[in-house]
C-alpha cells in the first residue's frame, strides 16, 4: 500500500510539475529547454533493462538542455518512465558534464 500511495505521490508532483512549466511557455511546452515533443528521442537510452547508447540527437538535446534544472526532477523522473540514474548518466555518454547536484 505504502508503495502504490508513493507512486501516486511522485506521479502527481511530475504532472504538477509539468503544467507548472507547460504554463508560461509561449510556444512549444518545454521542460528545461527540452521540448517534450523530442524527449522521445531519448526514450531508449532511459528505459528498459539494457539500454542503447544515446542517438546523436539525444545528445544534441543534452547539450541544449539546462541540467541543473532536469536534477530538480530526478524525484518525478520515473513518473516519465525514465530511470533517473541512467538519465543522468546520459550526459557523460554525450561528453557533456553532470551538474555535481545531480549525481545519483
Ligand atoms: C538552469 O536552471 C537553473 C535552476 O532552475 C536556473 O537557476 C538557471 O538559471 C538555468 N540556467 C539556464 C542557462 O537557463
């Protein structure tokens, strides 16, 4: 029960958390300079048991993103079904650095 209740809880903070930043947006919704259209693009690298390296349009995506803006939303990660530790992993595979509030 403790679990499902907790799931619920991070599922409403990550769609809180979305319209927040939806909100204010002039044109496409964006969640750290990341468009949430092309957040798929990274979807792979995130997800599953053994992911694939990151394309190289995730990575261009990375080095546009603000990270210290995406760790605030390491807690709301999985509601995106995005694992939170490989998210963060995904700037080093991009030669990009990770903020050092970030490490998971
Ligand atoms: C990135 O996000 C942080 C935290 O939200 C903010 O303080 C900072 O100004 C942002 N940086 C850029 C370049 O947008």
């Amino acid at each position: 029960m403790a679990m499902a209740g907790e799931r619920l809880l991070v599922h409403c903070l990550a769609v809180m958390l979305l319209i927040a930043l939806v909100e204010g947006a002039t044109n496409e919704p964006t969640i750290c300079n990341i468009a949430l259209t092309k957040l798929k693009l990274c979807r792979p690298a995130v997800t599953g048991k053994y992911p694939p390296p990151p394309t190289k349009e995730c990575c261009s995506l990375m080095k546009q993103a603000n990270l210290t803006c995406l760790c605030k939303f390491k807690e709301a990660l999985p509601a995106f079904e995005i694992d939170p530790a490989r998210a963060f992993a995904l700037p080093k595979k991009c030669n990009l650095r990770t903020p050092p509030q970030c490490k998971v």
